[in-house]
C-alpha cells in the first residue's frame, strides 16, 4: 500500500493539514473535514515574524472607492471584495495556515508609494503595475492581464498622485499578465506616432507567440486547473494563485514593442530618467529582464525573485526552465546592482527595503534554485528517477526557513521533476515504459487484476479509514478511468481530491484538486478566458505565425492523402504565401507577388482576415476572390480542426 514517505512532510517546511478519513469517506465535505496536526509544525517557519507584513503594507496611499472594476458595458471584471473572506475565522479550517498567511499578504490591494517617485498598484490584477515618474510623465513596467484593470490603476494613480500622460511602457517578459492590459493605457495609434514607447526583453514576441500560439489550447485548458477560475471564492475554493490572488476575466491586448533590449546589459533614458537593463532569457521566461534606477537605488527583479518558491516546471504546461542558469542570473544581479541597491520590487508580491534585506533575499533566492539543480543532478547520478529523487530532496534550513522560499507556486516536488526533465527527458530507462498502456486500456485492467469493481472500491475506503489518502485517490482514479460514467468513483475521488487540496500549502495544487473535485461531479465547465486566438489579438499576429497555428490544425484523417496548392495574396499587406499540402503535412512559403498562380490549383486575394476567415472558420466573404479551382479551396478549408476546448483531463470520453 502506497503511504506518504514522512519526508515529504518536511521537504518544504509548513504547517500540514490532516484529511479526516471518515469525514471524506461518508458524508459531502464540510469545513470541519479535516483538522490541524500540531505535531507536523515545522520548526522552521517563525509566524510571528511580521517583516513581510509591514513591507506588503508600508506606503499605502489609496485604493478605490467602488470595489468594482467594470469594463464599458458595466460587466463587473474585478471585483476587490471578493477575496474578504481571507479573514474570517473559518478559514482556518480549511485553508494551510502557511498558505492563508500568504494569500493575506496577497490581498492587500491599492496605491502604493515605494520610494520617491516609484509607485505600484498592487491587488488589481495578478501582476503588479509600476509607475515611475520621468520629467513629463509616467514609465509603466507591467501592464497586468486586462485592459479593464490597467485603465483602472492609472485612473487612481491620476486621481491621487496627478494627471500626466505615459510616455513609456516596459514589458518585464514574455507572459500574458505582463502585457495584456497595455490597450487600456494607451492606444496603438499613440505608440504608431512615437508619443509612448514600448519596450521589451530581446525575442519577446517571439516567445509570447510560440508559447501560447501553437498550444494555448491545451495550455489554457490546463491553466484552468493550475488558476482555478472556476472554483468558489470561500474558505473551501480558491484562495490563490500563489503569484497573486486576484484574476479579472475578460480579454487580453498586445500591442507590440517599438524597441527590444538585446544586449546583456544596457542603459536607456526616458523622459528624462536612466535606467539600466538585465537580459535573463532563458530563466523564468524565455524572453525576460531586471531593471535597476540609479536615480531611485530601485531594483526591479521582474518575476525572477518573487516573495515565494517558482515554478522550474509550470503545471499549464511549458518549456522547463534552466534552474541553474536562473540560479547564475540572480547572482549576477547581486554583483552589478547588488551594492548599489536599497529597495527592491518585483512583478508580484510586495517590495523588500533595506541593503541588507534584498542582498539576503536574492542570496537565499539565488541558493535555492542552485540547490534545487544541483541535488536533483547528483541523485540523477546515483540512479533515482524523477518520482524517487522528488520525495528524497530536503531543503537545508537555512533556505527553508524563509517565507520567500516556501512553495506556494513552485514546489520542491515538481520543480524537481522539471530539472530532472530538462537533463534525462521522460525514460528512466525502466523498458516497461517504452510501450506504456494506454491509460485507459490499463485503468481497466489494473481493476480487473485487483478482483474487479467492488473490490477496488473497498480497498480505496480502506486506504482513507488508514489515513492515506493518496493511495485512495489512485485506486479511485483507476475506476474512473476504466468508466467515465461511473458516477459513485467520481464522487468518492472528488471527496479525497478536496481533503488533498485543503493540506495543500501549494497554491496551485490546492486548485488543481479542487477543479478536478468541481469537474468529476458536475462535468466540465463553459469558461471564457483570453487568449492569442482571440481575434482581436490573431489580427496583431505576423501571418507566418498564422501559419503556423493551421499547420498543426491539419486533420489527417479530413485530407485522406489528398494535395493541394493554395496562393493566398493578401492585398492590405502585399504578402503572398503558396501553401501546400503533401503527405498529410502543411507547409507554407513567402513568394514574390508576380508569382501568384504559377502552377496553383487556385489563387485567393482579398484583405488578410477575410481570407484566413475563410480558410480557418469557413466564412465566405466578398472580399475574399478565388481563381482557379474554387472547390478545391473548399475542400482546403475542411481539412483543419477547430480544438475543443473543454477535453476531459480526469477520465476519457471512450
């Protein structure tokens, strides 16, 4: 039987949660289904430490009047009540001690002075928007996810520290809580004319297509997992992203950068103010940088030193990261800016004040990725596997003392999966897993060999009478599995996954259980969420990245071996691309305008949107004018997939 090896429950210092066996097992989860175990307090962690609350609260100037943020039809995106109940008494029967002192410090939400002339409005999105004032106006660095609440940090920035225009805004990196919100600042007719600069790492649109383009469909799906925007805000729901607590709905912007940083350091004025850049690709982005202002001795460290432990590998699904090189570009942060600073911001969370306490901050930051990568390297070396060097590892502690390195968004056991991932890839070398079983194929099969049905499902009570409720969740998986439509399996593993969830210090896993919990009992929900297929954002988008998403929407089993060679002539753009499919595989390529309809078996002209409307969703317009074989481009058109949005993740639908 499996049980949880004890040092798993010191791996990452906190205060554990017990699930209550018979409370899961027999009746709906309440509040009261499970119960602090004072013996499993981590001796590490000191709760009546309150540095981190007089930084997360130190110059506050002002939040909104109207806790609603609504958008220009009135629907409400952001509403700042909503995470209130943080401090009520009954959280603390449900919510990690550990993680409810976090989200506490997450909520506070308002105007914020750092120092003179640096300004952060933090609560109103997940990431925080800074705003530093030039000689004229204002540099903004992050502009959060929504244009909604963009607009509305910079209405109470005006409205409590004066009225002046942004003259710059600076993109930390390549994710979309970063940028998404620059269309409610400032217009793109402004950035068109020179009035606002915009800036960004070296490769940032690049990097934010890549990532999101091709698979923002299952990255998506799977970030509502990892964020939980279908969860309940209260004591039994969602209580944070680890990152920050609030996430408003609605779309995305991108307005793309006038100038991209692309050496390792370099020095830039605007409007009158110096600033200093730090390329760090390749560490928590792929496209990413650090900001010092000499003027200030303010250091900003984008999302690469945030008030808690990272994510090496994200649950959304991404490239893993580099836990060494991140490790190496902390530490040569420390050495050019290191004795120059006296404040330190990030992208989320609160600022650190004081030399001392940012040069302890970015060291034990900088340690503890490196030990991460390098512990996970030397258990690699002795033979462990991914699954065994993750419940093996021990933070020393001296790292795992500090609240800035507890897991709330990264943990010690997936960031060490990423590192192993990066080096070994997924074989262990074990050849039972050369030709793994279908999972469902293999569910059923698991069921039959334990003595079928029944007997499973008195084992998985067993299990949470005996206290181990991850191997109850296991055994419940398999029956889930085996029969999607078994409706008893699926309530009895939604119950183990919410008790799971409330021990959770993680964040993020605390989300993940509790939408695979809301999901087994009443299916998948209809969410909108933004993304880069949005077509306010797909029109930004160079045509080649276009393409680049049709290629991999290619349904074999629609094209049944047949070719075709398209010429699209993009007349507002004068591009023209011959795309052809062969062998079951699209591919496309940049030809001169003279050429179009040169061995062809048809040629479309029109404005770019109408076309690809056309050819990705079917819709004839005028405006798009086929020569040539107009079926055949009929037929084209079939051949691509629209992805579902809402596949299953916890059981299959066969």
């Amino acid at each position: 039987m499996l049980k949880i090896p004890s040092r798993i429950q010191s791996m990452i210092p906190l205060i554990l949660l017990t699930v209550s066996a018979a409370t899961i097992a027999e009746t709906p989860v309440q509040a009261t289904s499970i119960a602090r175990t004072t013996a499993q307090v981590s001796p590490y962690l000191d709760f009546k430490n309150s540095e981190d609350h007089d930084f997360a609260s130190r110059g506050f100037i002002a939040t909104r009047t109207d806790p609603e943020i609504k958008d220009e039809s009135g629907k409400v995106v952001l509403d700042l009540r909503e995470m209130d109940y943080l401090n009520l008494e009954e959280t603390k029967k449900t919510i990690n001690p550990s993680l409810l002192r976090h989200a506490q410090l997450l909520n506070e939400a308002g105007l914020f002075a750092v120092t003179e002339n640096v300004y952060q409005v933090r609560g109103f999105d997940l990431a925080n928007f800074t705003f530093i004032r030039g000689d004229t106006g204002w540099i903004v660095i992050d502009t959060g996810s929504s244009p909604v609440t963009a607009r509305a940090a910079y209405e109470l920035v005006s409205e409590q520290l004066g009225s002046f225009p942004i003259k710059a805004i600076i993109y930390t990196h390549s994710h979309a809580d970063h940028f998404g919100g620059t269309s409610g600042l400032v217009s793109q007719a402004e950035v068109d004319v020179g009035k606002v600069e915009i800036i960004a790492p070296q490769g940032f649109m690049e990097h934010t297509i890549q990532e999101w383009l091709v698979t923002g469909n299952a990255m998506l799906r799977r970030a509502q997992y990892q964020g939980g925007p279908a969860l309940p805000r209260n004591a039994t729901g969602y209580v944070s992203f680890g990152l920050g607590n609030r996430i408003p709905h609605g779309s995305w912007s991108l307005v793309a950068p006038t100038l991209e940083i692309n050496q390792p350091v370099t020095k830039h004025s605007i409007d009158g103010l110096e600033l200093v850049f730090q390329l760090t690709p390749g560490t928590e982005a792929p496209a990413e940088m650090n900001i010092f202002i000499p003027k200030y001795k303010v250091l900003d460290m984008a999302e690469n030193a945030s008030p808690m432990m990272h994510q090496i590998y994200t649950l959304r699904g991404a490239e893993v990261r580099d836990a060494a090189f991140w490790a190496e570009q902390l530490g040569e942060s420390i050495t050019l800016f290191g004795d120059k600073t006296e404040t330190m911001i990030s992208s989320h969370g609160w600022p650190r004040f004081g030399h001392t306490a940012v040069i302890s901050y970015l060291e034990k930051h900088r340690d503890l990725y490196k030990f991460l990568h390098d512990q996970t390297i030397r258990l690699i070396n002795q033979g462990m596997n991914a699954e065994e060097i993750a419940h093996h590892i021990e933070l020393p502690e001296s790292l795992a003392g500090e609240w800035y390195n507890q897991g709330y968004y990264g943990s010690v056991i997936h960031n060490v999966r990423g590192v192993y991932q990066r080096y070994m890839g997924w074989y262990d070398s074990n050849p039972v897993h050369l030709a793994a079983i279908d999972p469902v194929v293999e569910a059923t099969q698991y069921v039959k060999a334990m003595g079928g049905r029944e007997r499973v499902m008195e084992q998985a009570q067993t299990a949470v009478r005996d206290g181990n409720p991850a191997w109850a969740a296991v055994l419940y998986d398999k029956l889930v599995m085996s029969d999607a439509g078994d409706h008893q399996a699926r309530n009895r593993l939604a119950k183990v996954y919410e008790g799971l969830a409330y021990a959770q210090e993680n964040a993020l896993w605390r989300n993940e259980y509790l939408t695979a919990a809301l999901e087994l009992r009443n299916g998948i929900p209809k969410l909108k969420l933004g993304s880069l297929t949005d077509s306010s954002i797909l029109a930004t988008l160079p045509s080649e990245s276009l393409f680049d998403l049709l290629s991999v929407r290619l349904d074999p089993t629609k094209v049944k071996g047949n070719n075709a060679e398209i010429d699209l002539f993009f007349t507002d753009l004068n591009e023209h691309f011959r795309i052809s499919v062969k062998n079951d595989v699209m591919w496309y390529q940049s030809q001169p305008v003279k050429a179009a309809g040169k061995d062809a078996d048809a040629v479309v002209r029109g404005p770019r949107g109408a076309i690809l409307g056309l050819i990705m969703a079917g819709q004839k317009s005028p405006k798009a004018v086929v020569s040539g074989e107009e079926k055949k481009v009929e037929e084209f058109a079939d051949w691509f997939e629209t992805p579902n949005p809402r596949f299953p993740l916890v059981w299959r639908d066969r």
